[in-house]
C-alpha cells in the first residue's frame, strides 16, 4: 500500500516533512505547494518533484520563471491521498473546508488549534487512537518534547505532578525579522503558557504547570523539568526509562556536550541534514532524583522534531499499520533516528 501525500506550505516544517516522506518505502510525495517561485521551490523542482502554486492567483507568478508549476493546491488534492498542512500558524485552520470539500485526510501543525483539527498526536502516546482518522495535529515542537519525556516518566513510575519552565528560541535561523534580539520575555507573562494545557491534550491525566521565555537564540529550546514521581527511582532507573525510546537521546556534559551549540556541532559532525536532531536531547548530567522527585533538563531542536510524528500519523490515519511500534521503526530506520 502506498499513500500519496501532498505538503501544502514548503516551509521550515514542510520541506522536512518532504524529505522524510521521500525516505519512506509506503508512501510517494504527490508534490508541494508554493506560494511564489523563489529558491526553494526551485530545489525541489530539480530533485523531481512536482510544486503547484498555492492557488489560482498565485499561479501567474510562476510564469516565465525557472519552476514549472505543475498546477494548483486544488490539482495537487485531487492527486493524494492525504495532506500534510505545514502552512503558518491559523493559517491551516482557513484550509480545512477546502480539505474537507474534497474529502481528503489531513494532517495540520501546532500552530493550529486542538479543537479545529479534533484530535492532538504524539506517537509514542497515542498512535491507536489516530488509527483511521480524517484530520488531527501534531502537537508543536515543545509540546511533542514534553510529550516524550513525561510519556516515559509515566510508563517507568507514574507521573504525579509535572512543574516546568521553557526557555524558547526566539526565532528559526531563518526569520530574519524575528527577535528578541537583546532580551529575555517572558512569553508570555502569565501562568501557565499554553504548552501545559497542550500536553493534556495529549496525556489528558498528568497535572502539569509551565511557564516560558523567549530568549535571543536560534539554535534550539531548552526545558527544565520537575517531576514527582509515584515510586522512587534513582538517576539510573530514569536513565533505563528514557533508553527504551530511540526518540530520547542521552548527551553528557561530560564529553563536551554542555550547551544547545554543542548539541548542534554534534548533528553536523554525525551529518545529519540540516543539522537536525529529530530526537529529545537529555542531559545526562541534569538528571537529579530526591527519590520521588526528579529533576532533569532537555532540549529541542525545534524545526525538526516532529518531522518523525508526521510520519507516523500519517500511517496511523491510512492505516498502513495498527501498530504504533512498526510505524515508529519504520520512520526511525528510514531517518537514522538512533544512529
Ligand atoms: P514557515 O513560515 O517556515 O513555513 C510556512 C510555509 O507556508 C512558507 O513556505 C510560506 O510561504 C507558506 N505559506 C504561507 N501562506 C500560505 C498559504 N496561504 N498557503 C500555503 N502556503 C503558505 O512556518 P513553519 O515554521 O514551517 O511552521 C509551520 C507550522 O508548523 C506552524 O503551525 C508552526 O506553528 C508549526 N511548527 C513550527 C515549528 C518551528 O519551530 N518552526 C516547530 C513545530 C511546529
């Protein structure tokens, strides 16, 4: 069985989403869309794969330019089986009757809302119940960090109560008129930031508070956890709780690795595509137990995270697979998640 899939905004997320899907043995990439014929769509135009506009009006701007649009969002629809929308926050939301009207499955981003897309995805929490579905959302990058640690936490112990405070990139290396560029905001200022309540979207029983910030860097975020655990465990028994997820990736201050530069510099050296670490970055070091209490700190390379996840729901809304652990290790596999 192979899905067609579309990628309908070629942006940050998108053009990962494409490469992934590319590297997947059950799925083709039907094309993506672009809203003007600028570099990237002629990148992807020269690896072979088809960029339609994004609508009527803008097709006119591909005109006489160096990529052939090979339609429009609509021709692209008809043409797949499902969509991926990586379009800018809200944006997505304004799709769904489109969607809808063409009776397509789709999958949207976390800059759109819960309740407009009905259902929230993690894979390692709630693949079954996206067995089938029409539409969902992949929870935002720092939502789908959370996600994996706590998922894990609770599994091993039980997670009673989860207190955390998000320190934000400011902006994706690419936003250049993006900042703060010289401060640290509180984003936003009020209690709790919306990435607790999105949690329990996805782990509806686990009590969670977070606060955030956003602060002058690009490379990743940074969370720092406290959790109250059902059971005591040792730094140990968190150590072998977080090893049996490939998407937790322990890094040790100790052999240099003390810093979101220093995680980077580590991506590149192993050669990972534009840097990215599709896994949840976990400092070794930072994981502190008071026996039922658990201190750890982690990271996330925001522009690359959920690329994986998108991959699963769109197994789990075909149906490619009933089971949350082959579609994980096929996406793992396929990526070098672990490698
Ligand atoms: P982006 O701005 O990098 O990319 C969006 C793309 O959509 C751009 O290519 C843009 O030209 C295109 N676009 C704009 N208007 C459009 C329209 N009307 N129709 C079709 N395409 C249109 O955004 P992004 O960072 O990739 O974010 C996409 C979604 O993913 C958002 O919901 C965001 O919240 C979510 N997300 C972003 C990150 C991140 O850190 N960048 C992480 C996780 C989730």
């Amino acid at each position: 069985m192979t899905i067609r899939v579309a990628i309908n905004g070629y942006g940050t997320i998108g053009k990962r989403v494409a490469d992934a899907v590319l590297k997947q043995k059950d799925m083709t990439l039907a094309g993506v869309t672009k809203t003007k014929p600028n570099y990237e769509a002629r990148l992807i135009a020269a690896r072979g794969v088809k960029v339609y506009a994004t609508s009527p009006e803008k097709l006119a701007s591909f005109e006489g330019s160096a990529v052939k649009a090979s339609g429009t969002l609509e021709d692209l629809l008809k043409e797949s089986d499902i969509v991926v929308d990586c379009t800018p926050g809200k944006v997505g939301a304004s799709y769904k009757p489109l969607y809808q009207s063409l009776g397509i499955k789709a999958i949207f981003q976390g800059g759109e809302k819960h309740d407009m897309a009905g259902f929230s995805f993690n894979a390692y929490c709630n693949y079954r119940e996206a067995l089938g579905l029409d539409m969902l959302r992949v929870v935002s990058c720092n939502t789908t960090g959370l996600c994996r640690s706590i998922n894990a936490l609770d599994k091993a112990f039980g997670v009673k109560k989860v207190r955390a405070v998000l320190v934000r990139r400011g902006a994706d290396p690419a936003e250049v008129s993006k900042g703060p560029i010289n401060s640290i905001v509180p984003d936003p200022a009020t209690i709790p930031s919306h990435h607790g309540p999105d949690v329990q979207r996805v782990l509806p029983k686990i009590d969670i508070t977070t606060s955030a910030l956003a602060v002058p860097t690009t490379l990743m975020h940074v969370h720092v956890l406290n959790v109250e655990i059902n059971r005591e465990a040792t730094e140990q028994d968190v150590m072998g709780a977080f090893g049996r997820y490939p998407r937790i990736r322990i890094f040790s201050a100790a052999e240099g690795i003390a810093s979101t530069a220093e995680i980077i510099e580590f991506t590149r050296d192993i050669g990972r595509p534009r840097y990215d670490l599709w896994e949840l970055a976990v400092w070794k070091e930072s994981i502190k137990s008071f026996g039922r209490e658990l201190y750890l700190t982690q990271a996330v390379h925001q522009e690359s995270i959920v690329v994986p996840e998108n991959i699963d729901a769109i197994r789990a809304m075909a149906r490619i697979t009933e089971d949350p652990d082959e579609s994980i290790k096929a996406t793992d596999e396929s990526l070098g998640i672990g490698r």
